[in-house]
C-alpha cells in the first residue's frame, strides 16, 4: 500500500488519509459523502433523493446509537441502491464545532479537518458532494443534481446550493424560513486544490479563487430542524457571530423564537400546516414548497424616503 497523503498524529492505522485522485484521474460521477451521528429519523427523507441524483454514497458513521447506518442500509435497500452506498465507521469523538474545533489540532483524528478528510478519501468518482444529514431534496433538486452530475465534468466549477431551514412543530405543522437567502459551496472537483482545511468554527474545504462558481436556486432542499431535539448539541458555544456565521445566528433566532411563542418577531418565517394524513416533511417537500410563489426569500422593501 503507498504511502498516506495526511497521516494521523495520533497513528491510528486505516484512518490516515488517502486520496484516490492520487492514484490517477477518476471515473466521471458524483458522489455524496454524508458524515453523520444520530440521523435515523432523518434519512427515509433524505437518502431516495440522494440516491436518485447521484451514482454513488459514502455515509461515515460518527457513534450513533439509534440505528443510523441500520437505516441507512434498509433505505438503499429499498430504493434498489444498496450496491451504490457504503457505510464506514469513524469511531473517534470530534471537536464540536467553534472553540473545540479551534484548539484541536487539524491533523488529529478528533478534528473536523482530518474527519472530512478521511470520509472524502473514500470518494471513488471525478466530483464530489458534502450534505448533512437532515438536508432534504425537492424533485426539482433532485433532477437539477442528476443533470449536473455529468455536465461538471472538466469543468472545474464548485456548486452552491440554498436551504431552507425547516422547524418541524409536529407531524403536521412546521416553520419554514423564507427571510435569508444562504448558499454555501456544497459540489466541488476532486482534487489537490479542494481539500478541507481547519477554520476557526469548523472545517472549509478550499478552492482556487478564479474557480467558476454555479448557483442553484432557491426552493431545492429543505434541512430539518426537530423543536424536540436540541439542533446544537454540536457546537461548543452558541455565542454565534453574526459577522463570520450569520447562517447560525439566523438558525439561534429562529429556534428561540419559536419555542417562546413569538414567531412573528422574524421575517420571512413562515408557517406551514400539511393536510390530514400527510406529514408535513413530505408536504413541504413534495407539494407546499415547489409551489409557493417566488421569488421565495420574502423581505420587506426598505423604506422610502417620504415624499
């Protein structure tokens, strides 16, 4: 076996990372890698999109104990995919995002930087995609990632993707937010010049600056809020700074005000009621959201003067 290109500096063997672009180029596809703990309620709605609109899944395991990757393998199953996902184990605990994350040394197995990187290794295919475990496809997502999947090749371009936070209240109703329009680079190449890197709050995955950058619209994914669960668990503080991670100051806003009864104090929050018998996940996704009028992202006009 060659040597690794990112060693471990606590040298636990099989988890130094090893690029298979370094081996040669790759086969053209899109693969999406999903680093996950505690996703099972989740994943019967995120996995059939997913796997619709990509040829291949790496989904690494980061010490669930609800049955995550069980579910994971029964979802494929039953989408006739089971042969195009793999399912790898991270046995080690990871820095949460923020303080922990900056004190943790980025070649360390407890880091994000060295997490990622080592889920990445595993992508066997020219493209690849970051996705959380709780990010949900429309059809239209679904079909514009299936398009892309082949018309990025050689290309060289990132992808970002807009999502919209989706507060789940109960089986039937839930808060959608339309006030922000947030887009992060989620589809990148692989190779040398776009592998992630340690940043003060968590890990970035860099790319040249002159790379083309695609923006997809509004209106693709929703990413699932549980008011049930504590959605920050994964942070060592939730001080969010609205100048480097407004996306999190936003999200603290939103679950505070919708678990003090006042969700009319944030713009753009917008409630959603499913029919009878229908969940509301699958309400938003299938039928409300691709529906809804746009432009989606709902501001106020500023002020005019008067006169």
């Amino acid at each position: 076996m060659r040597a690794p290109d990112i060693v471990n500096r606590e040298g636990h063997e099989g988890y130094d990372v090893r690029w298979a672009f370094s081996e040669g180029p790759l086969p053209t596809g899109l693969t999406c890698v999903f680093r996950v703990r505690n996703e099972a309620r989740n994943l019967p709605w995120v996995l059939p999109g997913i796997l619709a609109a990509t040829q291949a899944v790496v989904l690494v395991d980061n010490g669930s104990d609800d049955g995550t990757a069980e579910v994971a393998a029964r979802v494929a199953a039953e989408c006739g995919a089971a042969d195009r996902l793999t399912v790898l184990d991270y046995p080690f605990t990871v820095a949460r995002a923020g303080a922990e994350n900056l004190a943790t040394p980025a070649d360390s197995v407890h880091s994000l930087t060295h997490f990622y990187n080592w889920s990445f290794g595993h992508v066997r295919t020219s493209y690849s995609m970051k996705w959380d475990g709780d990010m949900v496809l429309t059809e239209e997502g679904v079909g514009t990632l299936a398009d892309l999947a082949w018309q990025l090749e050689g290309s060289g371009s990132v992808v970002l993707v807009p999502r919209h936070s989706l507060t789940v209240v109960s089986d039937s109703e839930a808060w959608i937010d339309l006030g922000v329009d947030f887009r992060e680079p989620w589809i990148y190449p692989m190779g040398p010049e776009y592998v992630h890197k340690k940043a003060f709050e968590w890990e970035l995955r860099v790319f040249p600056e002159e790379t083309q950058r695609i923006h997809l619209p509004p209106g693709m994914c929703v990413e699932l809020k549980w008011l049930d669960a504590d959605e920050f668990a994964h942070w060592s503080s939730t001080a969010f700074s609205n100048v480097r991670i407004p996306r999190k100051r936003r999200e603290w806003e939103v679950d505070r005000a919708i678990r003090e009864g006042r969700p009319g104090d944030v713009e753009g929050l917008t409630h959603v009621v499913a029919p009878p018998g229908v969940h509301v996940v699958d309400h938003v996704v299938r039928d409300w959201l691709p529906r809804a009028p746009r432009p989606l992202i709902r501001k106020k006009p500023p002020p005019q003067p008067p006169g």
